[in-house]
C-alpha cells in the first residue's frame, strides 16, 4: 500500500479520494457469515488458525467494503502465548485464572518471542498480505489496560484492584507495566515485520483514571510504545476518554480515538486543527431507524468539515446484535458524502 491508499493517507492527514472507513470489531459477532464459520470454541483457537483468523479478518473487508482490514486478534494474545494463565470467555470477555497480586508474580511474566509464541499470528498476516485489497491494521493492548485484566482478574466496571496497585504500590506497578510494555512492543514489531501497514494501541479503560493518574503512571509507558513503532501509522484509542484526550495526544500517535461522547469538532478544538481523528459513530444507534443512522453520520462529516486528517469510525466495537445491511450504508453514504476528502463540504 501507497501514502495514497485513503487510509495511509488521512493517517497522515493528507488529501486523499474519500475518507475512509473501518469498524472496530468489524471482523465477527454481526455478521452470519462469521458466526458459520467460526463456530463453536475459544477465540484463541480461531486466532490460533492462521487461515480461519485471515478469512475471518476478510470477511468484513468483502461484506462492507471498507478502507481497512483490522487484524482477526485479540489485545490478550500475548499474555496468553506466555502461559500467563488468561481466557477469553464468551459473553464474558478475559478471565484470568490467577490474578496479578504480588512481586512474585512478575515472574509469569516472561518476554514475548514472537516466532515460537505467536507464529500463527505472523503467519495470518502473511497470509492478508498477500490478499487483502485493503491495508492491514496490527494492534496491542495497551500496558494499563492488559494491566486491569490481569490485575482485576475479568473486566471490571470499578477497577478497584488496579488503582489500589497503581496508587498503593508505584514500584510493583512501575515493573508490572513495564514488563507489559515490552510485551505491546515486541506484539507490534513482529506484526510490522510481518507486513501490517498500521497499528492500533488499544487502552480501551484509561478513561476510568484522572488526569493525573494518566499523566504519571500510563502515559510514560504509552509513549514508549509508540516510539518503538514510528515506521508505521499509529493509532491510540480508549473508551470514555474526554478528560485526557491531550494526554492520550501527548503520547507520540498519529491518530487519536475519539468514543461518541465528544464530538469530532470539539475534540479537534481541544487538541489542535492539525489532529487527526478517528470516530466517532455511537454503536448503539446502529441498532435504530436507518434515517437516524444517516443524520449522525452526515452529522460527524459536517463536523469534521472536510479536514482530511479523519478516519469514519464508531465510538467503540460493533454490537452483535448489528444488522450488516446498516454498516454496509455507513461506509457507502460516507463514501457518497466525501469525494474528493480534504476539501470543506458544503451543504452536507
């Protein structure tokens, strides 16, 4: 892929055809296709079948049409491919089977070796190198938010061991982020190495910490994973994070995550006209009337005003109980409504 694949290009912030579009969680859950043949089982097993994870990873790519096919994975494949003792539970999500407690436990926590531990994820992207029409998207999770699952021990509303760690023992937290941070880098290295054109950090719950919290004992961390992979286009997204988006900015990505509740244009005022945004459609209203679906997107264009530093996005995952046909007129009508993306739109 070219700078001026749609994609590439507004990650940069530069002109391109139209502004692209892709779902986090496109891959699976709302779509029959997925459901036929995925089956029943863990997801780490699917993950663990390079050319299952790579259909899988197509699917959506074929059915909606977007700009962008996000790698079939998930933020826990690391720790797993370690034997840190985690699962991925149906309708549950991470569950792990001995929580993160004490100094001894840093011990489970050995460095990642891509090629013996995760082969079959290097092997996936090889395989969507070779036949995917669109650039391919790595990820990792991001150091404090594979923390809170490990520490919390299944996901949590409160997090409530995570900042009783975080707050009451800075040193064991400083070493447990800093091994998981080694983890994100040497995940997302190999997938560069690998030929994913771009990377997402998801740090879906650092909207659950204060600013200040943020500020001294994730963003540091976050940084470092960014600087370890600056030949690629870097994306930084988390859930309900208003509050510290200059923060999350502040970390060396090139594309900030915006979730639903801050408008596209408020939070470019925040951070700066040259930003480059990625969002920011609620999942939820994917579930209504299809003419609301189609005012809230030509809403968010309208608010982007044409800047060309924007990817189409939702505020967070697809809901499984999504209608494809709906996603599959988000990307057409924001294709419709962008031509030529990088120029003002008028009367959109």
């Amino acid at each position: 892929m070219t700078g001026t694949d749609p994609f590439l290009a507004a990650c940069r912030g530069l002109p391109h055809g139209h502004t692209p579009v892709w779902f986090m969680r496109q891959a699976g859950r709302s779509l029959p296709e997925y459901r036929d043949l995925r089956g029943e089982g863990s997801i780490l097993d699917a993950i663990a079948d390079p050319a299952l994870a790579a259909e899988l990873t197509l699917q959506p790519v074929r059915r909606y049409g977007v700009d962008a096919a996000i790698l079939y994975s998930d933020i826990v494949v690391p720790v797993n491919a370690i034997g840190f003792g985690v699962d991925v539970q149906p309708g549950v999500g991470p569950v792990v089977e001995r929580p993160f407690a004490r100094e001894s436990d840093l011990e489970r926590l050995r460095p990642l070796e891509p090629e013996a531990d995760t082969p079959y994820v290097l092997e996936t992207i090889s395989i969507l190198v070779e036949e995917s029409p669109v650039p391919v998207i790595g990820f990792a999770g991001a150091p404090f938010t594979v923390a809170s699952y490990l520490i919390e021990g299944s996901p949590s509303r409160t997090y409530g061991r995570t900042k009783a760690l975080m707050a009451g023992n800075p040193e064991l937290w400083f070493k447990l982020i800093d091994r998981l941070t080694d983890l994100a880098i040497s995940s997302l290295r190999s997938q560069i190495d690998a030929g994913v054109a771009a990377v997402q950090v998801f740090d879906s719950w650092a909207g659950a910490l204060s600013p200040a919290a943020y500020e001294r004992f994730v963003q540091p961390a976050t940084r470092r994973v960014f600087d370890a992979v600056a030949d690629v286009p870097r994306i930084h997204f988390g859930v309900g994070t208003g509050e510290i988006l200059h923060l999350m900015a502040d970390t060396g990505c090139d594309v900030v995550g915006v979730d639903w509740r801050v408008p596209i244009d408020v939070a470019r005022d925040r951070l700066g006209p040259d930003t480059v945004l990625q969002g920011n459609l609620d999942p939820a209203l994917c579930l209504g009337p299809i003419a609301v679906v189609e005012a809230e997107v030509t809403d968010i264009l309208r608010r982007n005003n044409g800047h060309p530093g924007h990817v189409f996005n939702l505020g967070h995952g697809v809901l499984p109980e999504t209608d494809p046909a709906v996603l599959e007129r988000v990307v057409q009508l924001v294709h419709e409504l962008t031509v030529d993306a990088g120029n003002p739109m008028s009367g959109a």
